[in-house]
C-alpha cells in the first residue's frame, strides 16, 4: 500500500489525481529489471528499474542505458505493483553498494515467496551470484586488492609510447608507422592512435590522447562494424540470420538483433524556396490574404477579379505599365515582368516628387532599365 508521511496534507488538486489514479484498476503483473551501469567519471552502480516493460529505451538515456540489457528480471509482488501503481514517470532505484541492495531484494524476495513459494528464493541466489561479475561499492574495493597484477601485453606497451611521444613525431613518421601497421598486424586500437595523432598536424589547437579516448574510439568502431555486419546479413537472410550470424559472434542474442537493427529516423529536410520579390507576384500573395479575410460578396468578387487579371499577364509575362501624369501630361512607363517591387515603389515616390517633370523622370527610368532587376 502506498504510504503518506505523517501529518501530510494534500491540496484539492492532488487530491482529486490521488482519488482519479485511486480508481484505476491495477496492473495484473510487471517486471523488474536490473541494469549495471560500469565506471566513468561516477562509480559503478546498478539501477532497478520498477515496472520496466512499459519504459522505452529512450528513457533510460539520461543514464546512458540506452543500449544496455539488464542482466537481471523478476516479477513484481503485489505491494509493489499497488505502491508503483501511481508513478507516472519513470521509476528506479540505483545501488553503489551490494549489501544494501541485498538487504533491499531480501525484504521483496520474502514477499515473492508468500506469493508463489520459492520464487523469491530462487531470484535472491541469482542475484547473489551476480556480485562478483558486477563489483560495486566495497565489492568492488576488495575485488582490485585481491585481483593479481597482470603482465602488460606488447600492444600496451607500444600505445602508451605513442601516447607519450607521439607528438615528437612528423607526419612522414607517422604516415611510415601507419603503413606498416597496415600491412602488418593490422591492430585496430594502433591504428586509431596514429590516425589520432596524423590529425593532430592538422589542427592548430590539438585533442589530448588518452587511453580512454582510444578505448572509447576502438568501442565505437566494433560496434559499427558489427551492427553492419548484422545488417547486411539480415537483409541478405532474414530467416537464417541469427545462425549466420552465431558463426562470427557466438553470444549474440535475439534482443541484441534487435537493437542492432534499429536505424535512427532522417529528419526532413525543410524545401527551400526562394523568396517572392518581384511586383505582381508580391500582389497576388496580398490579394490572396484579403480573400480569406472578405466580408461581403461584392469585396469577395472585386479580389477574385483583380487576382485573373495579375495571373493571366504573369502567365503571359507581359510587361508592367506605370501610368504617370505630371504637368498635365499623361505618359506610360513599362517595366519587365519581372521587375521587382521595391524597384516599381521607389519609382513611384520619385514620380510623386514635388517639381518633378517627365524629362528628369525619363533619365531615372533609363536607369533602372539598364541596372539588373
């Protein structure tokens, strides 16, 4: 049952959600899973996540879980279902310490074994037996001192000489040992370092190397080249792919096939257009707003007809007339088709002028039909 601190008092909004999720039926069953989360820049950890069949990957990004698979499931017992039956967000508790997540689960498993006996049992040995693949907390400590020292292989060697030198090193040293590393050993996380370091030539402010960087970049690329692999076979086989794919990674699941196949969606791109600048275009796109905005029939119909008559000599790209009347002469100015509006305006303030007459008018016009429109 869901338990309220004592003295607690609810507003009437909170009270009118309690009494609406109150009246929800309840989940029949749900499921726990156990994540464990390694070392990075915070210590190692294992998150339990409550109802977890109906969380998406997504949500556990923030963790960088995204990718994970959870190591450990068992159902839920019924007090469990009823306290997490109002959770609208994602729910989970993590652990830096195996005792306290031991004594956490003993408190369920009892619970699942007055349920259905021995379940509880059965889930508190597996998950006991999980404590020295996954060291967190004082595990953890007492797994690095027991550990014993392991002899540092030749690879490792010749990494942390490149890392520490490398940068003494011209790009034509750099292209030499690259090369021979290609058409020798062909050593993935080498090869990334020299690459790392041929780029660093390139760049005014140079990355720092670290071995974690190049682990980071070795993970990467086997992951790329697996989830290609997996690809290309599935599409080839989709029946027999899972076999196929067993002969060069014999641990791979169905889950991981999965997971493997999931393509992130393409944004779509949005169409560009160019702008609209020339006059009688700019005209028809404001007759067309008056249209939606008419009021009355007759408003409707004078828009609808000054709108044929722009489009049928857009259409037929006829020229634009300017009539202008100054000194009590009428003259008619004509304009390419395609003259823009701004071109057409400053015209018409010109023409408007006080004392302005059709021979100075006339040197202004030859000049913008001789300038690019």
């Amino acid at each position: 049952m869901v338990k309220f601190k004592a003295g607690i008092v609810m507003t009437p909004r909170q009270k009118a959600e309690f009494d609406r999720m109150n009246a929800l039926p309840r989940k029949p069953s749900g499921k726990v899973e156990y994540y464990y989360k390694p070392q990075t820049k915070y210590p190692p950890r294992i998150y339990v996540f409550m109802h977890s069949e109906i969380w998406c990957d997504r949500n556990r990004r923030p963790m960088g879980l995204y990718n994970a698979m959870p190591f450990l499931t068992r159902p839920m017992n019924r007090e469990e279902i009823e306290y997490h039956h109002f959770d609208i967000r994602l729910c989970y508790h993590q652990y830096e310490d195996w005792e306290k997540l031991i004594y956490a689960e003993e408190q369920e498993a009892d619970e699942l074994d007055k349920e259905n006996p021995g379940t509880g049992t059965i889930f508190l040995a597996q998950l006991k037996s999980y404590g020295e693949r996954y060291p967190i907390g004082t595990s953890q400590n007492q797994l690095t001192v027991a550990k014993p020292e392991q002899m540092e292989s030749e690879e490792t060697r010749y990494i942390r000489k490149l890392i520490q030198h490398g940068q003494e090193y011209t790009a034509k040293q750099v292209t030499e040992l690259m090369r021979a590393e290609q058409e020798g050993g062909k050593r993935m996380s080498i090869l990334i370092l020299l690459r790392e370091l041929y780029k660093n030539f390139e760049k005014s402010d140079k990355i720092p190397i670290t071995p974690e960087l190049i682990e980071r970049k070795v993970f990467l690329s086997q992951e790329r080249t697996r989830k290609n692999f997996v690809r290309r076979v599935y599409k080839k086989n989709k029946l027999f792919a899972l076999e196929e794919i067993h002969t060069r990674y014999p641990g791979y699941s169905e889950q991981q096939l999965t997971i493997d196949l999931k393509q992130k969606t393409s944004k779509v791109k949005a169409h560009k257009t160019n702008p609209v600048l020339d006059l009688r275009r700019c005209q028809l796109e404001k007759l067309a707003f008056k249209l939606k905005g008419a009021t009355d029939d007759e408003e409707y119909h004078d828009t609808c007809c000054k709108m044929v008559m722009l489009q049928n000599a857009h259409d037929h790209r006829l020229p634009i007339p300017l009539t202008v009347k100054l000194q009590g002469e009428v003259l008619v100015y004509s304009f390419h088709w395609k003259t823009r509006e701004r071109t057409i305006k400053s015209f018409v303030e010109l023409a408007n002028t006080k004392g302005m007459t059709h021979e100075s008018l006339k040197g202004k016009y030859q000049e913008l039909l001789r300038s690019p429109q």
